[in-house]
C-alpha cells in the first residue's frame, strides 16, 4: 500500500514541476532541481537527467538510512523520472508568480506524502533525513537551507529573477514538507506499568531510542510500578503504544510534546 502512495506523490510532484515550475525555468528543490537546469539548458531529458543524478546518493541513503527507506527512495526515483519523462510541459498559467506559488506547494505535498511513507525523493532528501536524525532540525528547514545555498550559486551565473522565484518556490515546498511529515515534532512518553522489563526488552529491540526507568508507587494501592520515560518522534508513538499494549493492557501511558531535546536522542 505504501507503494502505491509513493507512486501517487511521484505523480504529484511530477505535475507540479511540468505544469507550473518547468515552463517559465523555475528550479525545484533538490537534484530534481539540478535535473531541471541541466534539461534547461542541454538537449537531456530532465527524466532521465533526474534519475542518474540520485543513482549516487541513493547508494548513500542504502548504508545510512537502510534497506527500507532506499528501497522506498528507489520506488519514487524511478517512478518521478518516468512521470517527468511522460507528462507533457504546459503552463496552467500565463502568470509566472502563481506557477511558483503553487508549483512550490504542489511539490512540497507531493515530497511530503513521501517522506511519511518511510521514502524520499531522493537527493538532497536523504542527505536531510540523515542530519536531522541527528540534530532537532526539521527536514524542510533543512531542505530549504541547502537548495537556498544552490539557487543563489545558479543565480550567480544565470537570471537573478529565476533564481529568487526559485527561492520562493523551495520555500513554500519546505513549509508544505513540514506541515504533512511530521517526523521532527518530539514527544515525551511516560509509561507506568508493572512489567516494566519485559516491555523495556521489547521497546530495545524494535524502537531508535533510549529508556530511561524509574521506581513508583500507586498511590491508592501502594503497588510498586515501573516507570519508562522515552522521547519519540511522532511516527514512532504508534509502535510504541502497541507494543506496550501487547504486554499490558491496564499499563498507564502519559504523552506531552517536548519542546526541546538537548543531549543524545537515539541510542546506537
């Protein structure tokens, strides 16, 4: 199922480029963004320009990211080439600031159906993805400082008025990228349980983060309970919460946003 998501974001993507950005010469975010330029200005297809452009970081994303994500990254690489390749460049509008508005927020949705199926659309993505695991960055900041870094070097020896209609578009794609994945957003999870290590074995085993566990007492029943405490990110509190229903049912579980994490997020 997640496939076929990744393929509709390709989809989505790829409309927002060949109807709005790539007719009046507006860079997108990213290698798509390179893959648009060189097509721009040589005889290549942006297509295929696209596809052996990601080759080498997708090999990147294969050591640092996994097998899954890669895989996920291959699917959409593939499949945005070949909607790139197949749909037609025609304008929707004769106006080149609502083309950028919307070809910018068209992208960001499309990336940002993506990223929250375990994919990316490959290039600058993965490099995000992997920094922001280590820092408290969000992907779309992250996206928007390093294709801003790219558009004002293409701006140097190209058009100025491009170049920052660019900027404009990378902008509204990275607000867009953090409004649906929502995977930098910190919670704090408080389980009180009376199994305690056997939940803590499990969470070990199938969650990117630490345990931190306390002693506590009911203060009705004066029965001694465990309490784990974990920062997750969002998409993590489902996993999380299932796990620990499996092995207790009548488990307490407290959830608040953390506003910041400072310190060591992921265990090894």
């Amino acid at each position: 199922m997640k496939n076929i998501i990744i393929i509709i974001g390709s989809l989505i993507v790829a409309f927002g480029f060949n109807f709005f950005l790539v007719p009046y010469g507006i860079l997108s975010s990213g290698i798509s963004g390179v893959a648009i330029l060189i097509g721009l200005i040589t005889p290549f297809d942006i297509g295929i320009m696209n596809l052996l452009l990601n080759l080498p970081l997708i090999i990147l994303g294969y050591f640092k990211l996994g097998k899954l994500i890669t895989y996920n990254t291959l699917i959409c690489v593939v499949s945005l080439s070949f909607f790139l390749y197949l749909l037609p460049v025609v304008p929707v509008t004769d106006n080149i600031l609502l083309s950028t508005i919307f070809g910018g927020l068209i992208g960001g949705v499309g990336i940002g159906i993506i990223l929250k199926c375990s994919g990316t659309s490959g290039g600058l993505d993965i490099i995000a993805i992997i920094l922001s695991r280590t820092s408290n960055v969000s992907v779309g900041l992250l996206l928007t400082i390093m294709n801003g870094i790219i558009v004002l070097i293409s701006g140097t020896a190209f058009n100025w008025n491009i170049a920052l209609y660019t900027l404009l578009s990378i902008y509204l794609t990275g607000i867009m990228i953090d409004k649906i994945h929502t995977n930098h957003i910190k919670l704090t999870m408080q389980i009180i349980t009376s199994k305690g290590d056997i939940i803590r074995n499990d969470l070990l085993k199938s969650v990117y983060r630490g345990i931190t566990i306390t002693k506590g007492y009911g203060g009705y029943t004066q029965e001694e309970k465990d309490i784990l405490m974990m920062v997750v990110t969002r998409y993590e509190l489902g996993q999380i919460k299932k796990i620990v229903r499996q092995r207790d049912e009548a488990a307490f579980i407290n959830i608040f946003e953390t506003v910041e994490v400072d310190g060591v997020f992921a265990k090894n």
